[in-house]
C-alpha cells in the first residue's frame, strides 16, 4: 500500500469495502436458510458486515482455564466442560427442570435449570460449554444453578473447514432464544472471513504507522480468530480507533453542513465589551458596569467567545459548561443584550417553571433600569422588556407576551416548553439560548431554533447557546457534542462557601444530620430536605413527599418550620411556598426532585438527601449545589445504605470531591457511555469496541486524524473509502444530508 501517489487520483481500492459486505445477506453462507436468517435478523445480523461487526465478548485462553477441582464454592467461576449426562423432570407444580452433568478433567458438577425445558435439546451429551454462575454444593458435590451457558462445540465436535482446535476461543454474545450460538456464530464469521480474504483499507499506510495500528485486514482478523490475547488487543484497537473517526468524521461534516446552509445574523456587538469598563456605552456595557458584583475572568473570558460568535457571520452553536453556581446566567444574560441592542429579540428556555420562574425574577431585577434603542418612541430609548411565557400564566397575560414577542415589544422571553407551541412566534429571534440543556431532546432545541426562520421559513437562523451545569468528561462532549464550540466555566465566584459531605449509613449516624438542621436553623439559616425517589407516577411521589413531611416535622424537626414542595402542586401554590422559602418564613423546605434545577436561596446552608443511592451522580452534584451559595460554610448529608455496588462508588466520591468535572468522569467510569450516548441515535454508528472511559487517547487521535482530513478536503473528495464508509454506517437520511455537497 502507498500514499505518495498523485493525491487527485486515489487508487482503486484492493479488497473488501465496507459497502460491498453490507450488500451481501447471511442467506449466502452455507447451512443459512431462512429459519436461521430470522433468528439472526433478532440479534441484528442480517448482511455479512452486520456479522463481522458481532465482536466476541471476550476470549478464552484454554491453556489457562480454571479447573473445577481448583474451584472454591461460594464464588463466581467460569467451567469450561463437556456434557456427560442430561435428564428432564418437572416439580410438583409443573416447573420444568433440567439437571445436566459437567466434566473436566479435573472433576465434574452437577447444573440445574429451572423453567428452561429447552435446555434439554440445547446440551445433549458430548456438547462442550462454558458455564457462568455461583458455585454452590450439594450433597458436598458442586453445583450450579441457572447459569449462562456459551456453547462452544456441538457434538459434531470441530466445524467443517477448522483444522485445528483453537487456543484462544472467542466467545460470541448468544441468543438462548433465537438459539443461535457462540459456536454457530463463530462458524458463520469463519466462514465470512475466509470468503472476504482481504479488507479495504481506508486510511494511508503512514497514518497506521505513526498510530501504530494495525491494518484492516489484520485487525478483522486478530479479533475473531486471534492466535494470542495481544493479538486480539491490538486488533480491538484498530477497530475501536475506526468506530471514533467515524464518529468525529461525522461530526465534522456535520458541522459543515450546518454551516453550508447556515442564514445567520451579524450582531452588532464587539467581543471588547466583555472586557473591563469597556468605555463604549453598549447594552452589554452598561449591564456589566451595574452589577453588584465584577465578573470572574472566566465569566468574561466565555462571554468574550460568545459575542464573537455573536459578531460573525455564522449562527453560534455553543455549549456552556458550568458547575452549579458558576455563574452561566449573567453571561447568558450579556448574550441577550448582545442581540437585544441591535434590535433583535432573545430566548431563554428552562426545563422547569419553578426556574423559568426565577429566571425571570432574577433577570428583570438584573436588567432594572437598563434601556433599549428604539427610534419609535420619544427620546429614542424604552426600558428593556422581559416576558414571561410557561403553561400556567392565566390567558390574558400568556396573550399579551405572545403578542409582544410577535411584535417585537418583547425584548427577552424566559419560558418553559411553552415557547414552543405553534402559535408562538417571533418578531427576530436573535439568540435562544437552553438552560439546563440535559433536560430537552435534541427535536426542542432545534424546535426553539426553527423559531427564528418563522412559520414562512423567511426568517434567519438564530445563534444558539446551550448551558448545562452537569459537567460532561470531555471525551463524552468530544462525541455527543462535537460539532458545537465549546465554552467552559471554570472558576467559581467568590464568596462560595465550602460544603462538607457526609455520607451517613445508618439511622444512629443520622442524628448528626438533623442536629446539624437544628443548630442552623437556630442561627437563621435554613435546610432543604430532599425525598426519596419513589417509584410510579408523580402522584405517588408526591404523597409520599407530603408524608415524609408530616413525619419530619412531627419528630426530627419538630417545632421547627417546615414547608412542602413537589411536581404536584399548583403553581401559584409552588410560588407561594418558594416564596416564603425565599424569604426566611420557613425553616425547612422538604421537597422531591423538583429543587434540582437552579433554586437559589443563599440563607440554605444544610441538603439533606434521603435515600441518596437511588440518584445518579449528576443529580446528587446538581441538589448539593442548592447550598454553599454564600450563607456560610455548608453540609451536605447522604441518610442510607448504599442500594448497589454502583451507588457506593457514587456516594463515596460526593464524600470525597465537589468538582463537577471529577465526579462526571467517575460517573462515566460507572455507568459506561451508554446513558450518555442514550440520546444518540442507534445503529451501526454506534460504539461496539470503543469506550469513552478507557479509550481516551484513541479518541484524542482519531479526531485529530478527523480535523487533518477535513482540513483541506471538507467533503472528503480524496477519500471515497472513507465516504464509502460512512454510508455504510449512516442512516441514510444523514448521509444524504452530509454529503449532500
Ligand atoms: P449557575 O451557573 O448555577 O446558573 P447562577 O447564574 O445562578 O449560577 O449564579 C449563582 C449565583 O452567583 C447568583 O446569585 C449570581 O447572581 C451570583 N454570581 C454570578 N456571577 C457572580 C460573580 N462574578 N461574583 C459574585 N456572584 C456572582
Ligand atoms: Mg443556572
């Protein structure tokens, strides 16, 4: 292979493509009919790339197996043995039961299953398998009941064509119900291999070198029929580093589309005014210079990005990262303004109307006083307008902002979803700006977007800012979000008070926390209290919230004020109670989920979280940043046993760390991408091989090789392999969508 050839002819490709395995149906392999291509088409496999890409979950070193002689009981161990007897029987009640017996050549036990009469045909004597379960006794011979099972071998013994019996023998995921197994699978790939003989290869000679991977072919070798465990490491390495340049390929033409049909708006704003006393008397300006307090550098180091954004001629696609308490909303805020005083119109959407509530609040008294160009009227200026737009505003008021928005004497709307109902428009919507962006499907951002081209599709493409205060590790954002720029809060005001977390196991341990509630409310501070999370619809939650309530302030917190807060309440009620919250009339607020998002009360200094094990690490970090917010030091109180192995981890970390971005890269160490990319969508663009949380380098090279490659050739015209590819991998609606140009 070379690439010093002449770069504007690239030379027809030797080997297999990608497309071409994709174009060619299971149906073809021998022993595949039509029964066998169903049970196929469950596990996903339905053309010969599908079945290349069905990587074996892992290998087994038969050299190195454990022995059933060595095994201790009590234990989780893997057997690796032959059937040697298999009888069906059925309990009293009907259950069936299959009893089968296991040999190695170091002893045998005895596998029991129950309610799986099908396990009879699945393990006739002589089948070789692996067995995974808990090894108990019986009658002081070990046994295993209901283990997962791996068929190795049928009893036909070695597959047609295999010469010799492998040492490292992968282990394919299996359906028991479809009833395709890791040996027919590994038959199948065998056979697909063989058929392929050699791979495409997409990337130049000199890439894999420098990387030091290996090529396509040797990789699609070495990870289904490796002849050492590194061999299949380093072939999972190659295909791991592929499924992430497609990715990050993707993302970058993703990202020149956008731009390819971008109608974006020249704001009239100068990314100088972020910057000290900027001697220009712009909106921003003037917004900056009153507030009560002078912004971080890194406040005025993100706005200074944005209204950069603002000032160009592209539509902004940024996402603000802040911990809770950063500070997003007064840059948000300057983003507004940035549009507002050329005479455009902005957006804020929160996910809650306890916060757009807030929002709202905070923002007119941060705006108090500020006026707007506005040659209608006498003397050329009019205060700034800010309107409020949820579900609950009584009608007449909902009118009078949807009108105001149309006409454009609304200068900034904070709303809730209710922003994006139909008859919901703009006069120019200049900036949308999603708060808490975690909390709304891709469809609402773009939705709240599409308002700005309008109901004709006349208008223009609003920027668009982003902001979410749970941290995402930058290899998730590099994946999920890269084809937005990316701003980053990293310095917290002055003034934030330390919080002390404590992870309190059991009742005895809890006192501490409700004398802690006692003792500062005593010195006129106040405490949340947040209920455990409960199963079933909101209703149910609410009950139980209302009782815990009820509960606490006739015990712990007795003679104590004590206020009530969930989803189902109505919203003037919600106010109200927010209100005397707010305001120093309660003591104590016990609430569900709903203070999650935003609530700022700077007199709180005690969270208690009951039941703590049932929330993810981001809503833990997310409850907990409701305190230290200036009232002085701050603790943070974990009341129960840990639920899962998992929930452990989560809970020790909160003990031992408030930095956002540290907890979210423990929480992608926990739970995998899986929860992150949930929003993404399925399919073969998904990661089979590759991990955000172990393959951080690989994913640091393949989107550097990304940028290389688009750099100079932004539709990719010298790589057709690679375009090939993803197409292969795209849905094709995507791909007719990049690659459009
Ligand atoms: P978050 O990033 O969590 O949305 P907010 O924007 O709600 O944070 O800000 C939290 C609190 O800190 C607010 O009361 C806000 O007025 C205050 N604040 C923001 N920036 C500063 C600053 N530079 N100095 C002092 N207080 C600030
Ligand atoms: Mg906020």
């Amino acid at each position: 292979m070379s690439d010093t050839g002449d770069p504007s002819a690239p030379p027809p490709p030797t080997g297999c493509t990608l497309t071409k395995l994709a174009g060619i149906e299971v149906g073809v392999l021998k022993g595949v009919g039509p029964k066998r291509r169903e049970s196929l088409a469950q596990l996903g496999v339905s053309s010969i790339l599908d079945l290349l890409w069905t990587y074996p979950r892992r290998y087994i070193d038969r050299t190195r197996q454990a022995e059933l002689a060595d095994l201790v009981v009590g234990d989780e161990a893997v057997v690796l043995g032959r059937v040697t007897k298999v009888s069906a029987s059925r309990t009293r009640n009907g259950k069936a039961v299959v009893t089968v017996m296991v040999a190695d050549s170091t002893g045998s036990m005895q596998v029991t299953f129950f309610n799986q009469a099908w396990r009879e045909g699945q393990l006739p004597v002589g089948t070789e398998a692996l067995f995974f379960g808990k090894l108990e006794t019986f009658g002081g011979r070990p046994k295993m009941t209901n283990p997962v099972v791996d068929i190795l071998m049928g009893i036909t013994g070695q597959a047609e064509g295999t010469t010799k019996t492998l040492r490292i023998v992968p282990v394919y995921p299996q359906s028991q119900k479809s009833n395709v197994t890791s040996w027919d699978l590994g038959r199948m790939v065998a056979e697909s291999l063989r058929r392929a003989g050699s791979f495409a290869e997409p990337l130049d000679a000199r890439v894999l070198d420098e990387l030091d991977l290996l090529d396509r072919t040797a990789a699609m070798h070495g990870i289904h029929a490796p002849a050492t465990l590194e061999e299949a490491a380093a072939a999972r390495r190659r295909l791991a580093f592929d499924e992430l340049l497609r990715l990050q390929l993707t993302l970058q033409l993703r990202r020149a589309a956008l731009e390819a049909d971008a109608r974006g708006l020249r704001h009239a704003v100068d990314p100088e005014e972020a910057g000290a006393s900027s001697g220009a008397v712009t909106m921003v300006s003037a917004f900056l210079d009153a507030l009560p307090f002078a912004p971080t550098d890194a406040q005025r180091r993100v706005m200074a990005e944005i209204l950069a954004d603002l000032a160009g001629p592209l539509p902004m696609h940024r996402l603000l990262q802040g911990d809770v308490g950063s500070g997003k909303t007064v840059v948000a805020l300057a983003a507004l303004l940035g549009v507002v005083q050329g005479g455009h119109q902005g957006a804020l959407m929160a996910p809650t109307e306890v916060l757009a509530d807030q929002h709202h609040q905070s923002i007119r008294r941060l705006l108090e006083g500020l006026e707007v160009p506005d040659p209608s009227v006498l003397g050329g200026t009019r205060p700034v307008s800010v309107g409020l737009l949820t579900a609950s505003r009584p009608a007449k008021e909902r009118r009078a902002v949807v009108e105001g928005m149309a006409t454009g004497s609304v200068d900034i709307v904070i709303g809730t979803h209710a922003l994006l109902t139909d008859d919901v428009g703009f006069r120019s919507l200049g900036l949308a700006v999603v708060d808490e962006q975690h909390r709304f499907g891709v469809e609402q951002r773009a939705a709240l977007r599409e308002k700005g081209r309008g109901s004709d599709g006349s208008g223009h493409d609003p920027d668009l800012l982003v902001m979410t205060a749970t941290p995402i590790p930058r290899s998730a954002a590099m994946v999920v979000f890269g084809d937005l720029s990316m701003s980053v809060l990293d310095e917290m005001p002055a003034g934030r008070t330390p919080i002390t977390t404590r992870w309190l196991r059991t009742g005895l341990e809890q006192a501490e926390a409700w004398g802690r509630v006692r003792a500062e409310v005593a010195a006129g501070r106040q405490a949340f209290v947040v209920c455990p999370l409960v199963e079933g619809s909101a209703k149910v939650e609410a009950t139980s919230a209302t009782e815990e309530a009820e509960r606490l302030a006739a015990s712990e917190l007795a003679g104590l004020r004590v206020g009530l807060l969930h989803g189902q309440m109505k919203t003037t009620e919600k106010d109200e109670v927010m209100e005397a919250f707010r305001s120093g009339s309660l003591d104590v607020l016990v609430a569900t989920t709903v203070i999650e998002v935003g609530v700022d009360v700077p007199a709180a200094t005690v969270m208690v979280i009951e039941d703590p094990g049932r929330f993810g690490i981001a809503q833990l970090h997310q409850l907990r940043g409701r305190v230290g917010r200036g009232g002085g030091d701050s603790w943070c109180y974990l009341l129960g046993e840990a639920v899962s192995p998992d929930a452990a981890v989560r809970l020790e970390a909160m003990e031992q760390t408030t930095d956002g971005f540290v907890l979210a890269e423990v929480d992608l160490e926990v739970r995998g991408e899986g929860t992150i990319l949930g929003s993404r969508q399925k399919g073969r663009s998904d990661l089979a091989l590759a991990s955000l949380a172990k393959d951080r380098d690989l994913l640091d090279q393949a989107a550097a090789v990304a940028v290389a490659l688009t750099a100079d050739d932004p539709h990719l015209a010298q790589k057709p392999l690679l375009v090939e590819e993803l197409r292969a991998t795209l849905d094709p609606d995507d791909a007719a969508y990049l690659f459009k140009g």
